[in-house]
C-alpha cells in the first residue's frame, strides 16, 4: 500500500488520518483495527521490519554475535519472528 495513491474518500474509508468510518476496517490475524496498518508502523519498527529480513540470512548489525546485539533489538526479532511464523 503507498498512502500517495489514496483519494480522499479511500483516505476516509480505510483511516489514514483519523477512525475509519467503517466498523472493524482492517483485520490483522485476530485482531481489528480502525486506522490504516501503515499508519501504525513507527519509523523504529519500519527499521526494525527493514533489519529483519537481513536477521533471517544471518547478518547482524554488529557482525559479530548474539552478546554483542542490544537485547531490544533481539527481542524485536523474536517477536516480528513469531507474527511471520503465526501467519505463514
């Protein structure tokens, strides 16, 4: 989804700049949500979700291993992991 192709009336309906005027717009797993998902990703979860593919071949920030990795960043790996597992 690129916000940029939105019209005004998708804007409204999908809950890009306030509650979408329809119930229960967007569904997610279990889960529903009255704003447009994009609008939800933070820039630190965007880089988060960016880094994660690299996690998946093996490559670290730190190039070294998992001691030298901050415990939010693998924490934030553990839990984009397992949202990637419950839905393949």
């Amino acid at each position: 989804m690129n916000c940029r192709d939105c019209h005004k009336e998708q804007r409204e309906e999908r809950g890009c700049e306030k509650d979408s005027v329809i119930p229960g717009r967007w569904k997610i797993g279990d889960d529903f949500y009255q704003r447009c998902p994009i609008k939800l990703i933070t820039e630190d979860t965007n880089e988060y979700l960016f880094a994660y593919q690299f996690y998946k071949e093996g490559f670290l920030p730190n190039g070294k291993g998992w001691a030298n990795e901050s415990m939010k960043f693998i924490q934030a790996m553990k839990i984009i992991s397992s949202e990637v597992n419950k839905n393949e």
